[in-house]
C-alpha cells in the first residue's frame, strides 16, 4: 500500500503528530542539560523548537486529506549518478532535513535533539507514553463507533486539522522560523531553567 492508502499508518502517524504536539514541553524537558542546552541549535544539532518534518510526499498526502482531496502520486525521482553500470535509485522524498528535532525518514521517526551523552531513559519514557495515551484515546473512539471506517477517517483527519501546526519542513535554522513558531504558538524553551517549570505544568 501506499502511504494514503493505508489506514493504519496514517493512523499511527496521527498519534505521533498529536504526541509531539500536545506534549513539546515534555519532549523538550527529556533532553534538557547544561551541555545540550549549547548544543541544541548548533553543529548540525536541531534548534530547541520542537517540530516535526514530514517530507513533502507525507505533507501532501495529510493536505489531501484534510481538505478532503483526491491524491494523486508523483512520479518518483531517480538520482543521477553518472555512471551506466550501477543501479539507479530512487531518491528519498523525505530529503533528510537535518535541522528538525524530529523527523520521518522514509519508515521510521527520529528524535534528534537527545544528546551524545545523555540516557535515552527520559525520552524513551516520555514519547512513548505519550503516543500510548494518544493510541488509547483513539482506541476508546473507535471501539465505540457505529461505522468504525467513518470514524477513522473522520478521526485522522480532525487530528491532522487539530495539530498540523508542528509540521514544519523548512529550515529550522532560519531566524524566519522563531517568529513562524510563536506564531504558531509553539514552545521556545531555549534553556534548562526555562524547561523546569514544566514539570509540575498541569
């Protein structure tokens, strides 16, 4: 299946946009130190902004969906490389965006902003509590429905419409980006000290 086609990803992809989105403080608290805080933003490391970059394909394909839309695939790109003998490949509509916090890359998310050092205790703990207790909202939602097909869709697609405000897939090095964020009304937890109050945030 393709990405649009099936229901289960999108579903899941649903969850974790929703995770990120209702839960940056927590995403940003699990990876804040002294040492990260001068890395976040620097060096090829994400900025403290929590976003999500998607790709172009995936972002198309939540659009379509949202403004209830056909999707029409594009064809895929291969890469140049100059040489007849080896194989030609088809390039990566993810595009690897090295500058976002936490990106989809092709079959799986990455969490970028987690330091070299630092456990992956705290972030493993809160970003899969958080997408469990998404998953379980939407499984209370679903197991109640009439015409669970109706309801999945209608679910992924107010989801997409509630949260699409953390995709972003431009350069989040771009000073642009700060203001687009407030805009937004995303969290600029720039440091340590400002990530604490969080954690006794109801």
């Amino acid at each position: 299946d393709s990405p649009r086609q099936n229901a289960q990803f999108l579903l899941f992809l649903a969850a974790v946009i929703k995770a990120v989105d209702e839960h940056q403080d927590l995403l940003r608290i699990s990876v804040a130190s002294a040492g990260n805080d001068h890395r976040l933003g620097a060096n090829e490391a994400p900025p403290a902004i929590i976003s999500m970059f998607v790709g172009d394909e995936l972002s198309d394909i939540l659009n379509s969906i949202e403004d209830g839309g056909n999707y029409v695939q594009k064809d895929r790109v291969f890469m140049e490389i100059g040489s007849d003998i080896l194989p030609r490949f088809p390039k990566d509509t993810t595009d690897r965006n090295r500058t976002s916090p936490f990106a989809f890359t092709g079959n799986k998310f990455e969490f970028r902003m987690v330091g070299s050092t630092a456990s992956l205790a705290c972030p493993n703990m809160m970003l899969n509590t958080a997408v469990a207790d998404e998953l379980m909202q939407f499984a209370d939602i679903l197991e109640k429905a009439d015409d669970f097909k109706a309801a999945l869709n209608s679910l992924i697609k107010k989801t997409i419409h509630d949260h699409k405000r953390i995709i972003f897939n431009g350069n989040n090095y771009a000073p642009e980006w700060v203001a687009e964020a407030k805009r937004r009304g995303l969290l600029n937890l720039r440091s340590t000290v400002d990530c604490m109050p969080y954690y006794i945030k109801e």
